[in-house]
C-alpha cells in the first residue's frame, strides 16, 4: 500500500483478516462516493493519503505523501488560505461542507467539499486532523444543469404564454367537462373581460343573446358526449358592445388511454368576411334579377363552346327554352356561313365580341341580325364567355327607314336650292352678263391698242388683264352656281364660315340690287375654322337671305341687309341675318320652321324647315326673333369642335 503514515519505527501489528476486510470495504467505498481521507498534523503535514484522495488531488498511488505546500499548489493561492484557517484549534468542534474548486496539473477544476475532524488527546489538544475530502463536481454539474433547465423551461413557458398572447386569434381551454380554464389576451382585450371572469361559465356572458337562445349550449354538450371536433360559427360581443361574427373550433385532447383531459380552442374574427359574403350574396341575387329582366339574351358557354347559361328573354329571340340550350354548343344559334367564321376566329384567340353585327338563327330556321358582346371570365383555371345578344332587326328597318329619309331630305334640298336658283335666274344672268360683257369690251380695247400702226402693248396688256379678270369673275359665278345645283351626299371638310358669307353676299348682290336693297357684313376677325358642308351652309344662308331681301321688297327707303359673325364664349361661331323688312307676327314665330307654313305668296313653306334640319344636323341651332324696330333677324351656331361625320 502507497499510503502510509510518519510515524517512529514501531513494533509491527498484525492485521486480522477482519480488519482487511473491513479496510478493502471501506476503500472501495470511498471511490464509490468519490470520498478520499486526508490525515495531517496540526501544521498540516500528511500522515495518511487514501488511495482515492490521491486521485482526487491528482497525485499518482506511487508518489510520496505530499507535503502541505504540494496539497497547498492544488488549490488557489486565495482558496489555500482560506483552507488552512480551516485548520486553526478549535478544541473538539467540527467543521464542514466547505468546498473549493482544485486546480489540477491536466487543467481540469474539481469541486471538492472539506470536512474536517479534530482529533484531541488526553489533554485536550489537537493530536491530528482527519479530513474527509468528497468530489463533488458531477453533482455540481448536475445540480447546474437542472437549474438551467428549470430556467430555460420558465423561459419557454414564458415565451409561449407570450406567443399564445399575441396571436391575433382567441385561443381558450377547458375542462372535460366544457368549463373554461384558460382563455389567451386577445379574448380578454376584445370583450374586455379578465381571464378569471371567463372561466367556468363565465364565458357565456359574452355570446349573443340569440346564441345561447339558438341551441349553442345543446350543440357544445353534445360535442362533449361523442368527443367529436367542434365547430361553430357565433356572434361574441366587444368590450364596446358591438358583436362581431366569430368561427369557433375545438378539438379535444385525450391522454394515452384515449380518455378526454381538455378542450381546446380557438374563435377566429370572420366579421368583414361574414359581411363580404352577404354583400356577394345580395350582389348576385341583384345581377340575377338584372339578367333574367334584360330584354337582350345573355349566354354563358365554356371553352368549348357548350352553352352553360342562357336567361328567359333567350326564348324570345331565338325561340328556344333556357333549358333546351344547356349543353349544345353555341353554333346552335348561328347559320351555317357564320359557323365557319365563328370557329376560325375562336380557333386563334379568345372571343371576345364587342358590339359586333353578325346573323344568327332561330329555332324555326329564321335568320335575322343581332349585335353581340362577349367578354372572357377567367376563374379556378377554366375560361368562361358570357355575352349579351340584342335582337336589332328593328333597329335595321329604322336604320333602313332613316337612310330613305335621309336621301328624301337631301333630294328635297336639292329641289330647294334648284327652285331658289330658279327664281334668281334674272339676276344672276345679270351677274353673269356684266362680267362677260366687260370682258368683251376689254378684248375690244386690246385690239384696236395692237392694231395700230405702233401697237400700245402697255395699253393691250391692261386690257388683257382687265378681260382675264372679267373672265374669271364670271367662271367664279357660274362654279358657285354649279356648286348649288349639285346634287350628292354631305361632305364635310374644314371651312371658313366667313369666307361662305362673302361668297354668298356676292352672289346675292344683284339679286339685293334690283330692290334697291344694300348689303353689309360684320365680321369677326381670327375666326376658327369648322367641319362643315360647304354646300349646305351656302343654301342656309341662301335661303336666310333671301328671304330678308323678299321682307324690304316693299318697304321704306332704308333698305339693308346686314350678316354678321362671332365667335360665343361656349365655342360655338354665331351668325346673324339682320333686315328691316316687314318684321315677324309673335303668332308666326313658332311656325315659321313648320314645313310648308309661308307668309308668302310664292313661297313653298320648305326653305326654312330645310335650314333648321341642316344647321341642327351639324350640331347647331338656328332661330329668329323681331327687332326692336324695325325687320326681323334670323340666327344660328355651329359648334367649333363638331367632329368630322
């Protein structure tokens, strides 16, 4: 044995068998409990090491024993000194459960618990000290392992309390029984309730008063009986009073046995989703009441053409029953010609129709136009097409109706301004003469100033000038003549209203001559140009002029005509026809624009009816109104901004 004790050289003892026993028992004991012995004198000097408090202070079985200053270098030098107060006499008394950690030569720092024993003689002194040295590190290690468990479980506990709060959802548990236990921070915020007041059958004084009167209690218990998923949709009241729609689910959960332990829960908020849905619902029940009272048919079909709806006015268009359409394809409706354009243009895009003409079919093998509109739905990966199909045979005989119509009225006004020209014919062939004549004269002049014996060319030139003037003048009279005979459909183009005024006062002024009648104009300068006929404005103003030239025929010697032109603060040109002719009857106002209603005797009762349709087919407005004294004035707008058709 490596341990053994100073002593002066004795008389060896024998040691019984027992006894080694008992030693072996002992020693195995100690490295059991990781327990060494340390025997030292009062100065601290080793008299006994056990073989397990070698290994505990990291000496090897075959050193000496080591001195106190070798034990004092296994610890620190603070810890030593505290150590050896440990030892200082103190009679009988025992100290214990003091540790320190060791400092071992391979690094490592056990923990090691001291108790020391005085041992006394007969005298009362301090003979030795026997000291009980037990590793205590693993336990240490242990104890701080646990309570960083214990720690980090608090620290989960508080975060899944934490998180359990924060979700935006109402979480809540409760007993085998349906008594509420737990209910999470967002139940409490939103019924302002405390999770206390909640518990047991607290909970229920937040519910609707229609809840608990329509069988929520009956449904929660019977969920209870068979164990089964609850699920709910209920209204909850807020803190403020309002309620709001909730869905409450809970699921229970069963111990290893299957054996229901809790329930538990949660209430999620579909309030705006409850509201959106009734607005759905109200919304389609609108949009259905709209399509089966539409007139037009309306007609859903999916990708392959097969029809999927078709509402109550389908019937009377085509002459089929809703319900005999579902299921056949749309070319049902269509004639064989347009069959084949319907499966090209599907074949390469989408259809999507938009106010297109086509020819469809009925029932009885009748075929008749239709306008359709179709639109592409996409939804769930399929493609659907709904379209509207208006019946527009009607609006064809009326289109039909409208264009004869519109020729009569162009006729008529052909056969106006012809009549018109008719009457003008003494003063437009005197229009017409006085140029040509001048002309002649002209030429005259420039032969005899080239026939002299020294030809004047100067002289000739003048003349020839004069003569082309004279010529083109005329040309001019004759083409605005030819114009207004022209029989063909409105052009519209840009023109210069000013300049219609100026053409036509020309032509008139012979006409305004012969009664003795002057004419005047009032332009307003930088006028814009518009889209207009040309021919048109020229019989309208023909016709408005006339006519005030035919109201002075008989009248005092102040005789004038005045056109006047401006431009309005609504963008539109504004003229004036201004006479002092004999004036308007207040009863004849209202009548003059009547077809054939005349105040005159050759009159036709069409020139003005003719005029009004022309200036309002352009977008305006002509009427007249008495002067303050004497005559009548005649006026009308154009829009500046009128489109070209």
């Amino acid at each position: 044995m490596h341990s053994s004790k100073r002593r002066k050289k004795d008389t060896p003892k024998l040691i019984t068998p027992q006894a080694q026993k008992s030693e072996s028992y002992l020693l195995e004991s100690q490295r059991l409990r990781h327990a060494g012995c340390w025997v030292c004198s009062p100065d601290l000097e080793t008299t006994y090491l056990s073989p397990e408090m070698f290994r505990i202070l990291g000496f090897s079985m075959g050193d000496p024993l080591p001195s106190r200053q070798e034990i004092g270098r296994r610890f620190a030098p603070e810890d030593w000194e505290c150590i050896t107060k440990l030892f200082e006499p103190v009679g009988s008394e025992k100290i214990a459960n003091t540790e320190f950690p060791a400092v071992l030569p391979d690094g490592s720092n056990p923990v090691i618990r001291m108790v020391v024993h005085p041992v006394v003689d007969s005298g009362g002194d301090v003979a030795e000290f026997v000291v009980t040295c037990i590793d205590v590190t693993e336990p240490r290690q242990a104890a701080t392992a646990l309570q960083k468990a214990f720690d980090e479980a608090k620290k989960s506990e508080g975060q899944l309390r934490a998180i359990i709060d924060t979700i935006p959802s109402q979480l809540w548990c409760g007993l085998p029984d349906g008594a509420n236990e737990f209910s999470n921070k967002t139940w409490e915020d939103f019924t302002g309730m405390s999770s206390e007041e909640g518990e047991g059958r607290g909970w229920t004084a937040a519910m609707h008063p229609d809840e608990m009167t329509s069988g929520l209690l009956d449904y929660w218990q019977s969920v209870m009986a068979t164990g089964e998923t609850y699920d709910r949709e209920a209204r909850i009241r807020r803190f403020d009073g309002v309620y709001r729609w909730f869905l409450c689910r809970a699921a229970p959960l069963r111990d290893e046995s299957g054996k229901v332990v809790k329930w538990c829960g949660t209430n999620l908020d579909i309030h705006d989703r409850k509201l959106a849905e009734e607005e759905l619902r109200r919304s389609e029940e609108r949009y259905r009441v709209i399509v089966e009272a539409a007139t037009d048919a309306v007609i859903s079909m999916d990708e392959d053409g097969a029809i999927l709806f078709a509402n109550r006015a389908t019937t009377g268009i085509f002459g089929y029953d809703p319900s005999e359409l579902i299921g056949k394809p749309l070319t049902t409706l269509i004639p064989e010609f347009m069959r084949r354009l319907h499966v090209a243009e599907s074949g390469q895009r989408p259809l999507t129709w938009q106010g297109t003409e086509l020819t469809a079919l009925r029932q009885n093998g009748q075929e008749f136009p239709v306008e359709v509109s179709f639109a592409e739905m996409t939804g769930s990966g399929h493609n659907t097409f709904t379209g509207f199909i208006r019946d527009v045979s009607e609006r064809k005989r009326a289109e039909g109706e409208r264009e004869r119509l519109r020729r009569a009225e162009s006729d008529l006004a052909h056969i106006n301004r012809v009549s018109t020209m008719g009457q003008l014919t003494a003063s437009l062939s005197h229009e017409i003469k006085q140029p040509i004549s001048a002309a002649i004269t002209d030429a005259k002049t420039c032969w005899r100033w080239l026939s002299r014996s020294e030809p004047d060319l100067s002289e000739a030139r003048e003349a020839a000038s004069r003569a082309i003037k004279d010529v083109t003048r005329a040309s001019e009279i004759i083409t605005r003549i030819g114009l207004l005979f022209k029989k063909g459909p409105p052009q519209r183009e840009s023109v210069d209203v000013n300049e219609i005024i100026q053409e036509m006062i020309a032509l008139l002024r012979a006409e305004a001559n012969r009664h003795s009648i002057s004419m005047s104009d009032e332009l307003a300068s930088d006028l814009p140009q518009i889209m207009a006929d040309r021919i048109q404005l020229q019989q309208v103003l023909m016709n408005l002029m006339l006519n005030g030239i035919e109201a002075m025929k008989e009248t005092g010697p102040s005789r004038n005509l005045r056109i006047k032109s401006q431009q309005e603060e609504t963008r539109q040109l504004l003229v004036s026809v201004i006479d002092t002719g004999v004036g308007l009857r207040p009863e004849h106002i209202d009548q003059i624009f009547n077809a054939f209603f005349t105040s005159k005797s050759q009159g036709t009762g069409m020139g003005l009816p003719i005029s009004r349709s022309i200036i309002e087919s352009h977008g305006g407005r002509l009427w007249a109104m008495p002067n303050s004294g004497q005559g009548a004035t005649f006026q009308f707008t154009l829009p500046i901004d009128a489109p070209a058709n």
